[in-house]
C-alpha cells in the first residue's frame, strides 16, 4: 500500500542501514529530481514506521524540506525491515558494492535465528552467490572456532527442514620454532670501517703513497656510506643521516679532484 507519511515519523535506523557508507553526490542528485523518484519502503509494527529501503531518498527529502514523503507501506517489523534490507539494491540503486554486500550478509550471519540459515537461503535474501556466503561464513567460524572437537552443525533450508551441514575440520597449527629473546644493547653500534684497508707501506715514494692515500680516503668515503646507509636499521635520526651521507659523498667529491 502506497500512502505518505511525515517524515519524521520514520524510524531512521542504522542498524537496518547495510551501506557501508553513505554518497552525498547521489543524495545531491537526488534531491534535484525528488518527485521523480520511486517510494520508500517501510513497514509498520502498529506504532512505527521502519525504514527499510530508501536512505539516500529521505536524505534528499530532508535536505529539500518535505515534510512528507510516498511511501510503500507493508506491515512488519523491524526485522522484517533488516531482513528486505539485506536484498535491497540487488537490482535498484546506486550499486552495491563488494564491502555492501559482505554487510548484509554478516548482519545474517550475526543473527542467532538467521544466522542458522542455510548458505543458499542467506545468499536469496541478500542478493549474493552461494560462494559468497560460504566463504563469509567459513571466515567467522575460523575467527571464533576455539574447541577441540567438532559437533554437527544443522542448518534450515527455505523449505523449514533441517540438515546436517558439513563441516570442514580445521587444520592443525604448524609447530612454532622456539627463537631465543634478542637482547637489545644499549650501546651504541660501532662500524669498523677500516678493516679490510692495508695501511701504507713506509718505504714506498712520496708519489705513491700519494697514491695509495688517495685511494684509501675513497674507500673509506664509500664505506662510511654503505655504513650509514645501515644505520637507518638502528633507528638512527633521519636529519643524521642524510647530513652523514652528505658529508662522505663530499669528500668522495673532493678526493676525486685530487692529481693522479
């Protein structure tokens, strides 16, 4: 039955709202083409009206002033509200998407009387595959499965009868290696990097001692480098680091200028 009805005697509640989010773009748009839109849908327990599809569309209403709004008014519950929630915009609507569709289908899952449901009926009610609703359902159990032993899990067809669903047994933990607690030192870490640099021989000429200098410096520089490059692992000030990397690349420069 389709009737308008205040709008503020709707009842606007976001448990039965299964968006994950709301757009103010189509709200916007909306608004600007109001009359051209199809009814709310609500049902009515006897005392209040449940908004059940149409969240976007009262929020447009809102934001032109009406101050009543067409409405298909079906007599129910506010479960019965949750429940055409859960499908709504299967077919109509801004599209869902993935994150909507996982919404509806765990406010089922959550539900002690739906949530027994077998995995073809949920995925009727919200407009989703089997898979979908299987996967879901497999993810919740290994998030809450905290027993040893498993126990027959009985699920109701859309027909009223019961079955016995399978059950998959969950894999055994993996042995966890026993690492010994690392020790953090409070000393600072100390590169050696000089440690693979032979020192000048002393009977060599000025010349080449020039020489053997000039290569030891670079090889030093590049050292220095590759050593505060590691010292971003120990959590070392990043303004220290690049004014480090600065430094030893300038008198890698500097070196370079040097006469052969």
């Amino acid at each position: 039955m389709k009737s308008n009805v205040d709008i503020n005697a709707i009842q606007i509640d976001y448990d039965i709202q299964l968006r994950e989010s709301t757009n103010t773009d189509l709200i916007n748009e909306y608004a600007e083409k109001f009359d051209e839109l199809p009814p709310l849908k609500v049902f009515y327990d006897g005392s209040k009206f449940w908004l059940a599809d149409g969240f976007h569309r009262i929020a447009a209403a809102k934001k032109i002033e009406r101050k009543k709004v067409l409405c298909e008014v079906e007599d129910g519950t506010k479960r019965d509200a949750i429940l055409y929630a859960c499908g709504a915009n299967a077919n109509h609507g801004l599209r869902r998407t993935n994150a909507d569709k996982r919404r509806a289908v765990e406010r089922l899952l959550r539900d002690e009387e739906w949530s027994q449901w077998s995995d073809r009926r949920i995925a009727e009610a919200t407009g989703v595959s089997n898979q979908f609703v299987s996967n879901l359902r497999k993810e919740r159990r290994d998030q809450v499965s905290t027993v040893d032993t498993l126990e027959p899990v009985v699920r109701k067809g859309r027909d009223g009868k019961e079955y016995q669903a399978p059950v998959s047994k969950p894999k055994e933990p993996e042995p966890v290696e026993t690492v010994e607690p690392v020790v953090e030192s409070t000393e600072p870490e100390v590169y050696d990097v000089w440690e693979e640099v032979d020192p000048p021989e002393p009977k060599e000429s000025k010349v080449d001692q020039f020489r053997k200098l000039r290569s030891l410096v670079k090889q030093h520089a590049n050292q220095m480098i590759r050593a505060v490059d590691d010292m971003q692992a120990i959590r070392c000030n990043p303004g220290t680091h690049k004014k480090l990397l600065a430094l030893f690349a300038q008198i890698h420069s500097l070196v370079d200028g040097w006469p052969e």
